[in-house]
C-alpha cells in the first residue's frame, strides 16, 4: 500500500471505558512519531484530540516498532484498531491525555492465539489504567473474533506487570517466548466465541 494513501484508511472507532479512550493507532499517527520532528507531540495531539505529555513515549515505544506496524498495516489493514493508544478522560471537561499503548496482535485467519502487550507512563501506573485498557481490548476483540486464548510475555522480576495480568483473570504457563521472559494466558470460553468476520465493528464499543 503506497505511503501517500495509508493515512486514508477508513477509521476505526474508539473504544470507550468508564475512564479512558482507547484510540486506534494510524499510520498517520506512527509516521507522526518517526519523523519526531521538534513539535510532534503537539502534532500527534492535534490527529488523536489528544494531550501528549513532556514524558511521552512510554517504554519499548521505539522507531523500530513503528516501521514493524506500518509493514502490519500495509500487509493487511484490518490490523487497524488491534494496537491502541490509551488516553486518559478528563471526567468534566472530556479531554483527553495520552498515557499509553495496548497492542495484541493480529493472528490472521488461521490462528486463534492473541498475544498482547501494553505500555503505561510512569507517572499513571498502579491506578488501574492497564487493567481497564486490558479488559475493554479483550471484550472488543472477542464481540468479533473468535479467539481460543490471550497470551503476553513479561519478565519475573516485574511484579506491576504480573500483577495487571493476573488481575485481569491470565495464570502462569512457563516460559515465555523470547529470552528470560515468562508467559502467562487467558483462556476464552468456547460457548461466547462468535463466528469470524473480518473486520471489527465500526460503531463505538462501551466497555
């Protein structure tokens, strides 16, 4: 898909908590953040409607995990709205400030297993925000695909993250897939799975 038509995809609605905005991450969005021009947190707030703090990227949120998402979405762009920024609601005003990402991803047609991950600012963590993020992206994307299990990587010595995901109902299986990480799933009642469709749904989701 040529670059100059890549940020014409059609859009992909929020996903909305009690708390926070999960916005589908564009390839407008990603070619923002590469070009890290000197005010491209100002411009990457202006396409997401959005505050993007001093303190941002989140960890691991780096050029090289850009160019590997602007390839996924070229490849297929039904990945679009499979990895998230997560904003934070202001509960009087509406407005929004970006303190994160979620990503799962996309396994394609022929696998079930959906591994996950997330990022949040250090100055949000152990509120609550990557649970939340972590159950509204399970919910959307079990309302239209059927998937048998969640699995994320993590490392032993990080207790926040093992925290989030056993709070959010995943146990520990063994190690992980790359070095030194362990993996931990959630398994998907078979009964709730609905029949594939391809493409997520388009209205917003209330989670």
């Amino acid at each position: 898909m040529p670059v100059e038509h890549m940020s014409q995809i059609s859009h992909v609605a929020d996903i909305h908590t009690s708390r926070l905005d999960l916005i589908a991450i564009t390839p407008l969005a990603l070619h923002c953040e590469a070009a890290a021009a000197p005010e491209y947190r100002a411009q990457l707030g202006q396409i997401l409607d959005a505050e993007v703090p001093a303190s941002w990227p989140v960890e691991h949120w780096e050029p090289h995990v850009f160019d590997w998402l602007l390839n996924q979405i070229a490849a297929d762009p039904r990945v679009i709205g499979w990895t998230r920024y997560v904003s934070l609601r202001d509960p009087v005003t509406g407005s929004r400030t970006l303190i994160g990402t979620f990503g799962s991803l996309y396994p394609g047609e022929t696998s079930r297993q959906i591994e996950v991950g997330y990022g949040i600012l250090p100055e949000y963590r152990r509120r609550g925000y990557a649970s939340e993020a972590m159950e509204a992206m399970l919910a959307w994307i079990q309302s239209f695909f059927p998937a048998r299990c969640f699995v994320a990587q993590t490392f032993p010595h990080l207790a926040p993250s093992i925290g989030v995901l056993e709070k959010t109902g995943f146990t520990f299986v063994g190690p992980g897939f790359e070095e030194g990480t362990i993996l931990y799933r959630r398994d998907c009642a078979s009964a709730s799975e609905p029949a594939f469709t391809p493409h997520p749904p388009s209205a917003d989701n209330e989670t």
